[in-house]
C-alpha cells in the first residue's frame, strides 16, 4: 500500500464525499482560507469539522451507508486525534494542478487546541533554523508547523509548508475575487473547492481534449477560449442535512468581459410556476425571460440565426416569442405514456406575455409559414372554447421520407401518441398556453391555475425549491416516480424482478436552478433523501440481477458502503 501522501489522501477522502455534506451556519468563508493564497490552483475547505463529522453519521445512518468514515474517525486511523480542535476549520491547499503527481504541491491547515498533544504519538523531529518539524506517519514522510493561531500546517513537502504565512490576511482577497454570489453559493456548504481558472488552465484542457469528437455537435474552439480566459475563479459548495444533499458550481467572471455583463441582474422564475396546472408532474421547468442576460442572449441568438438566412422553424418560431417575458412548463404523468400513448401527451407549456393576442397571433403566422421540406403545420383557430376562453389548435404533420422519415413517425406516436403531434393554443389576462395533445381538460386545467391551485402549491415540489437560491433566472425538476411505476413492472416481466424495494406513495423532484448576477453563474442542484435512498436500492438490487455484475446477492461490503 502506498502512503506517500497519507495526510493530504486523508483530507481528500473528506473532501471525496461530495454528497453527504450538511448545512453549517456560518458567517463567510473558513478562517483556515486566511492562510491560503488565492493563487493557489485549488483550496478545498470546510468551516467546522465537528458539523461536518455530525451530519455525515446522521445522512449515514438515514440512507444506510454503514461503512461510512468520517472525518474525525479518518483522521484518528492516521494518529491525529488529541489536540486537534474539531470546532474550528480545515483546508487542503494545492498550489499548482499537479494533483496526479506522486507528491503534489500541497498542504493541510488543520485547526488545533495544542500542537504538541496532536503530535504526541509521533517521534517529531523539531526542525532547525525556521525548517519545519518532520515525522514518520504510516511509513512516509510528513512535516508540520504550528502557526501560532490555532492552526497547524501540515505536508509532503518542506518549502511549502516552511511558506505558509503565519499570520494570514488572505480571507479579504478570497472575498474581493469570488464576489457577492459565488460567495452566497458557498455560504452554509460543509465542504468547498475554490479555484484559480488561470492555474487550473492545464487540467481544463485536459477534460476538454477527452470530449470524443460528434459531427452532429461541433464546439467553437474559439468560443470556448473565449469563454476560458473570461473566468477568473470558480467556485463549489458540498451541502446536505436531514431532507437531502445539494450541489453548488459557480463561476465568477472577469469584469472587464461581456460574459461579466451579461451575467448580472435579479431573476425570478419560480413566479411562473403559479402559472403551471397541479397535477402529477414527471419534470418541469421555468426561465425568466426579463432578466437582463437572458434578454440579451436571445437578442444575440436571433441575430445570428437572422445572419444564417433560411426560414427554418426554430427563427420563425423564436421570432414570435421575442414578446414573451417568460416560459414555463411540465409534463404529467401519463399512465399510458410508455406504452404508446404519448409520454409527452399531457404536457403544457406557457409563455408569460403582457400581450396575450399579439403572441397568439404572431405563433399562428409563424406555424403557417413554416418551410420544410416533410414538415407541414397549421393552426385552426377557435376549433373549440374551454370555460369560454376560444381555444386554437394547431398540429404537425410529417410526410414519411425512406427509412428516416419512418423511425420519425414511430417517435412521434410514442411521444405523442396515436393522435400526432398537435394539441390546443389558447390565452388568458397572465400569457399563452400550449398542450402537447387535443385534450380539453387539461387546457382547462391550464388556464384556471393560479397560486394556490397550480404546481408551484405542490408541497413535494416546495420542499425541493424551498432549498434553491431565491434570485433564479431558471429552474427545473424531475420527479422519477410515476416513470418508476410504470418501469418497475416491465423490468419484472424482462426478468428484472425488484422485490424488496417498495415504492412510496410520494417521492420529492430532483431539483436545480440557475442564477445569474454579480458577475457570476451559479448552478445549484439538489438531491431529497427519499431520492438517495430509492436510488441506492435500485442500484443495489440491479446489480444483483443483471448478468455483467456477476449475478446473486450483493455481498454486505457492497450494500453498506457509500458510492464514493
């Protein structure tokens, strides 16, 4: 076994659980970043140990995970247990992206009540003329050095630990290049990575080179420069507590960038899902069309769109919803979705507009006029009325070309059903809504929806947007248990019996979120515990059955011991 870089493997392997951190409440970033440089290529912190150490056991022991190691027991297993204050903040600093090497350019600053009780079941040998102390732990090689303010540095390597300023004063530098909103990203998360991009530069394209080419999707090499040189840090927060774990990834842009400028403004997309029918969602999602950076990247997106000429459906169609403030929409459930009829037959799709008329109409000219070859489409008006609002509908019809156009016509019924691809356009005071499928009780539906009677009341879909940034420019969800309950019947006729695993009768969404302002683009994600747990079952259970994992029962190891 090699334990070249015992300490920092073990500060990572707490980093590594990147779904099972918890909330602390804390005021900025942890102290322990006072004595990293923002320079460095990547720092990996969190606020409190013990918090950390606490919330692990408690997310353990709701999803089963028995095997689980935390910080403190980690931490312990290494020698390090007396003497170290578990109340205070800890860091692993990596000065270059050189985290493949056999001894990378790192240092751990773990917090401490007394330096000579943690290393007193160590033989140290105290350094010599400002060198720092060194020790054998686990066969290899660690130097360490009190700081003198309640942290010790530690690490594979004399000069960087020997640089570690004593007294610190980088937390401000930290604050001034992370910004208002990455730093709100990190606010409450247990453990966070910030990063330097410029440092990072030869690990991003790394990751890039391994994208396998895709003719049907060419990357602009010179967009995705530009895009690089214009981040000047990132930034992700580990969270997660009782009800379930969260992902944050920020990005804080130069100012002197347009992406800098594009990215700055309040956005509110969860307003537009009070305009969404209730009902038994499979996903949905919202954008806010009035923010500042989304108005603008529309406008850029028509214009190049106008620059390429043609009149294809995607220009005309965005032309007539250049009015539109806001979209917003969701797919029910279908119970016979997967079998033929239409998985995306009970879909609604809404477009705020202060001008409900001019956008009905301007979508009707567009969907007349649409040019392609194979494709018509039209638009009845007033083909019927729903509680006395007229109701248009309109339809798409596919003329069969060769084998393609065939493969095409059988999406099409399993996506929309027997019927085609068609459904109702109708308007009240709020904007224009769209059915996926000629049923007039759910356009009903549509139109009566208001706050209280609409999605954004639903109470397992509150619990997951209750967890998002309040200021998002969209939001999306995805609710995995109505696919489940038509899925898990078919896998048992296939041979894939699921026994054991007892579907609840509700099941929170998946949820995510964008924000987009100071500068910066915040994506956050969250994951309910019902979700992990159903999840681990699943997997485990599968991975039992299928014939590549070797069949039979999963041995105890496997089935107590997190993913990570």
């Amino acid at each position: 076994m090699n334990h070249r870089k015992t300490l920092l493997s073990a500060g990572l392997a707490i980093a590594g659980v990147v779904m099972a951190m918890a909330p602390v409440a804390q005021a900025g970033l942890p102290k322990a970043l006072d004595h990293a440089s923002p320079d460095s290529a990547i720092v990996i912190a969190t606020p409190k140990l013990d918090q950390l150490d606490a919330n692990l056991s408690q997310l353990a022991a709701m999803v089963g995970w028995n095997e689980m190691t935390t910080p403190r027991e980690g931490l312990a297993a290494i020698g390090l247990r007396d003497g170290l204050n578990m109340d205070g903040s800890a860091a692993i600093i990596l000065a270059e992206a050189n985290i493949d090497e056999e001894e990378p350019a790192a240092v751990v600053i773990l917090p401490i009540s007394n330096y000579d009780t943690l290393l007193g079941a160590f033989n140290v040998n105290e350094g010599v003329g400002g060198a720092p102390d060194s020790m054998v732990i686990q066969g290899e090689t660690v130097f360490a050095r009190d700081l003198g303010n309640g942290f010790a540095a530690f690490g594979p390597i004399a000069d960087l630990v020997a640089g570690v300023s004593e007294h610190g004063g980088n937390l401000a530098a930290f604050t001034q290049r992370l910004g208002a909103t990455c730093l709100d990203a990190l606010d409450g998360c247990d453990i966070i990575v910030v990063g330097n991009v410029a440092k990072l530069e030869p690990l991003i394209d790394e990751g890039l080179s391994q994208i396998p080419e895709n003719q049907e999707m060419q990357i602009d090499e010179a967009e995705l420069e530009a895009l690089k040189d214009s981040v000047d840090m990132l930034a992700m927060g580990l969270r997660a507590g009782a009800l379930g774990a969260g992902l944050e990834f920020a990005l804080r842009f130069k100012d002197e960038t347009p992406f800098a400028g594009l990215m700055t403004g309040k956005g509110d997309s969860s307003k537009l899902l009070k305009s969404l029918p209730a009902g038994q969602m499979v996903a949905a999602f919202a954008m806010d069309y009035a923010h500042p950076g989304m108005k603008a990247m529309n406008e850029m997106n028509m214009q190049e769109q106008a620059q390429m000429g043609g009149n294809d459906i995607g220009m005309v169609l965005a032309e007539a919803f250049k009015t539109a403030t806001g979209n917003a929409g969701v797919i029910q459930f279908n119970p016979a979705g997967l079998m033929g009829g239409g998985m995306l037959a009970n879909t609604v799709v809404f477009y705020e507009t202060g001008a409900p008329g001019k956008l009905m109409d301007a979508v009707t000219a567009a969907l007349d006029s649409v040019a392609v070859p194979g494709l018509t489409m039209s638009v009845n008006e007033n083909a019927t009325s729903v509680d006395g609002s007229k109701v248009h509908e309109w339809s798409a019809d596919i003329a069969p070309q060769g084998m393609a156009g065939a493969q095409m016509m059988q999406a099409s019924t399993m996506l929309f059903g027997a019927q085609g691809i068609g459904g109702y356009m109708a308007a009240n005071d709020n904007g224009v809504y769209f059915t996926m499928s000629r049923n007039v009780g759910l356009m009903g539906s549509a139109l009566a929806a208001d706050g209280a009677n609409s999605l954004a009341s639903d109470a397992m879909l509150r619990q997951v947007a209750d967890q998002l940034p309040d200021n998002r420019v969209a939001e999306g969800y995805l609710n995995a248990l109505p696919v489940l309950q038509q899925l898990m019947p078919m896998a048992a006729m296939m041979g894939l019996p699921m026994q054991g695993i007892n579907l609840p009768r509700e099941l929170p969404p998946v949820g995510g979120s964008v924000e987009a302002d100071n500068a910066s683009l915040r994506f956050t994600a969250y994951v309910p515990t019902p979700v992990i747990k159903l999840s681990a079952q699943i997997a485990e259970k599968a991975a039992a059955l299928l014939p590549e994992a070797g069949g039979g029962a999963v041995d105890q190891q496997r089935s107590t011991t997190p993913p990570f």
